[in-house]
C-alpha cells in the first residue's frame, strides 16, 4: 500500500515537474550534474556532487585538510524537488553582486552543468545572504545525511580532484 502511494506521489510530482518546466523560458533545458564546492582552506568543508541519474558524492573535509569521500544515491523523487528548487529560485537567472571577503570567509559555489556542456555558476560569501542560492546552497547539503553511519569510499589527505569523481563530474574552466 505505502509503495503504491509512494508511486502515485513520484508520478504526481514529476507531471508538476513537467508544468514547471514548461513554464521556463527553455523548456528544452537538461541538467547533467550539480556540484557544490565549498571547502574553505583553514576550516574544511564539504564538496557535494550529484548526478540527475542519482549517483553522487560527498567530500567532507576536516580542518587539517583530512578528508573522508562517500558515494550516495538520490531517488526520483529527491531529483524532482532539486529540479524543483532550481526552477522555484530561479538559479538560472541568478547572479550575486561581488564583493570583497573578510579573512577566512568561506566563498561556497554552486555549478549547474547541462548534458550540451553549457553550465552556469554562481558564488556567494558565507557571510551574505540571498533567499535564491541559499534555498538550493541547504537543499544540497542536506544531502550529507547519506553518509551518516556509512563507511567512506576514502579517508586521508584532500584531494580536491580526485579521478573518480573528475571522470563522472567533469567541471567547466
């Protein structure tokens, strides 16, 4: 009974996904990958990359520059409410105005990239807020629950491109 329901929500969800796509501008944009990079030097981090087929990885990365990797896995319904945040904060269209940073401010990226190779990023200092990127910047972080409890695919020094990830998450220059 709960899996029919669960098949029934998917479905529901994915027809809003359709109409809200509809209603951009390109209704012909496909999204590839979405990466979150936002380790900060002296502090650590993480770098969150995931896949609209649902693989993903997660980097968490303590001060030291130690870093402990996972893969995770989204389900369709999970990719519909991220395509759903991109569409509803209008990511495509967002820009922040630049500013200079304080000593030790982390400066998180978002990258979106597209199955044509197109991509679109956008930056913020840890210390502004704006509703637009910090609505999708939380939505990917969130996605840290995955590894709680899990054993990680890696534990050692920071790689900040390690192959595994750069041969399924190749990112724009």
């Amino acid at each position: 009974m709960v899996k029919k329901i669960l098949m029934v929500l998917i479905l529901f969800l994915n027809s809003l996904q359709f109409q809200l796509g509809a209603n951009m501008a390109n209704e012909t944009i496909i999204y590839k990958n979405i990466v979150l990079l936002d380790v900060q030097g002296l502090f650590g981090g993480r770098n969150i990359y995931l896949s609209f087929d649902g693989v993903g990885f997660v980097q968490l990365v303590r001060p030291g520059q130690e870093e402990k990797r996972y893969r995770i896995k989204l389900t369709e319904l999970e990719l519909v409410e991220l395509k759903k945040c991109i569409q509803e904060n209008d990511f495509l269209n967002l820009n922040i105005v630049e500013r200079l940073g304080v000593p030790d401010e982390a400066y998180p990226t978002i990258i979106l990239i597209f199955k044509d190779g197109k991509s679109k990023s956008v930056s913020k200092w840890a210390n502004d807020t704006n509703r637009q990127f910090d609505a999708l910047y939380y939505w990917i972080l969130r996605q840290e629950r995955f590894v709680e409890n899990k054993k990680p695919i890696y534990s050692g020094a920071y790689d900040p491109k390690p192959k595994e990830i750069n041969s399924l998450f190749p990112l724009p220059k």
